[in-house]
C-alpha cells in the first residue's frame, strides 16, 4: 500500500456513484478519509468544490495530489492502484472487458432508466411540491424494465454476477443505482426474481458495508413511508 496521506473521497451517500465507492473501499478496509459533500445543500457548487470537480458532481477521489472522478474511473484505479482481491477487476483482459462492457452498458441504460424513476417519484415532488406525474412514471418504469430484462437475459446469464462468477466494480455500479428508487418506496426489483437472488449475492459478498451505505437511503424510505 502506498505510503502517505489517505485516500480521501468526497461523496453524498444519496447518490448511487458514491455509494459504490464508499462499498469497495469499507468492505476491502481500504483505509480512507470521507469528505462529505451534501448535495442538498450545494456543497458540490462551492468554489473549493468546484476546482476540484469543475463538473460539481460526486464522488471525487483524491490519492495524495491525484485527483479522479467518475464512479467507474474511481472503482477500478483503487482496485489497481491497492491490489484490491482480482476478482474486483480481473487482469486477465477477456473477464476484464466484461467488466468493462458492463460498465460502459451502465451509464446509457441501468443508471438513467433507474435515476429517472427516482426523480420523477421522489426528487420532482420534493423540489416542486407538486404530485407525482404517473403517466411520466409509468412510461419511466417501462423503459427500465427493458434495461432489467437485459440485466437478466445477458448480464446474468448463466452465471451469479454480471460479469462472471465473482462480484466485480460492475455489480456494485449496478446495485447502488437499482436501489435508490427505494427512497420512494418502489422496490424495482420486486417481481424479478431472478435479480433479487443476484442482489442478494452481492449483499453477502460486501457484508455489512451494504446497509451501511445505504442508511441514508433507508432513512428517506422510512420517512416517506411515515408520510402516507
Ligand atoms: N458519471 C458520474 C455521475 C456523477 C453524478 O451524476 N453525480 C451526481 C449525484 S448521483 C451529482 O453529483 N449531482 C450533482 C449535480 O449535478 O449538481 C459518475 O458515475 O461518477
């Protein structure tokens, strides 16, 4: 491991990126410095912020005077970077281009289609005040379950992760975005069995740095819950 300052990561455990990151780094006891950048606030738009991140959007990563965002970018430097267990991002470069295919895959399909849902349920209503638009909802929740299908039908194929037979950065990628329409109360994955059990894999693999991520997530959920 590298001598010096720690990793330091600025995140808002809100967002779907940064708790991904926060997951690779807790349950491989990568020692790190959480910086927390409230998004609520517009901590991502002050100065200091900015000259870091000149895009305003989290996570960041900082090792010594290095400086890297992107969820993806960020995932497989620390695991290149600290020798992270292999399976994280294989070397060999056929299992590594699956993860790469994956997470290529991710930012056009599994991230939009799921953050769409999220917004329009939760983040509209919020910031509106007004009620939640269901047709927009429903056209939403069609398009992600083409993605879903395709999360089945080709990622998990014969096999218990996305991207091969060990958890790789892509299943974190993927789990971190299908969870977050759970602020609302919508479980995406209710009716897909077939994803669950891959959920469930994941979360047994990284152990309790799961539920610590998502503690925000679950707190918004329940308090949306306690509303209706
Ligand atoms: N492609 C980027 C996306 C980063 C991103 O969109 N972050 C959002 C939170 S999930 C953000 O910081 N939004 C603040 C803003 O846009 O003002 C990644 O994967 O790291």
């Amino acid at each position: 491991m590298a001598t010096g300052r720690l990793v330091e990561v600025y995140l808002d455990l809100l967002s779907q990126p940064c708790r991904a990151v926060q997951i690779l780094l807790s349950c491989n006891r990568l020692p790190h410095t959480v910086r927390t950048v409230a998004l609520r606030k517009g901590e991502n738009q002050t100065p200091e912020f900015t000259k870091l991140n000149p895009m305003q959007k989290v996570p960041v990563m900082v090792d010594n005077s290095f400086v890297l965002t992107e969820s993806d970018a960020i995932l497989k430097y620390l695991v290149t970077k600290y020798n992270l267990p292999e399976h994280w991002y294989p070397r060999q470069p056929e299992r590594r281009a699956r993860v790469d295919e994956y997470t290529a895959w991710h930012h056009t399909h599994t991230r939009p289609h799921t953050a769409k849902v999220f917004i329009l349920e939760v983040l509209v209503p919020r910031l509106s005040g007004s009620a939640v638009d269901q047709d927009k909802v429903g056209r939403a929740l069609s398009e992600l379950g083409g993605t879903l299908d395709r999360l089945e039908s080709m990622f998990l194929r014969r096999q218990p992760f996305l991207c091969g037979d060990d958890i790789t950065v892509a299943d974190l990628l993927a789990v971190c975005e299908l969870m977050q329409p759970l602020a609302g109360g919508r479980d995406v994955l209710q009716d897909r069995p077939q994803l669950q059990r891959w959920k469930s894999r994941v979360q047994s693999a990284v152990g309790e740095s799961f539920d610590h991520a998502h503690s925000v997530l679950y707190a918004i959920r329940d308090r949306n819950k306690a509303k209706l």
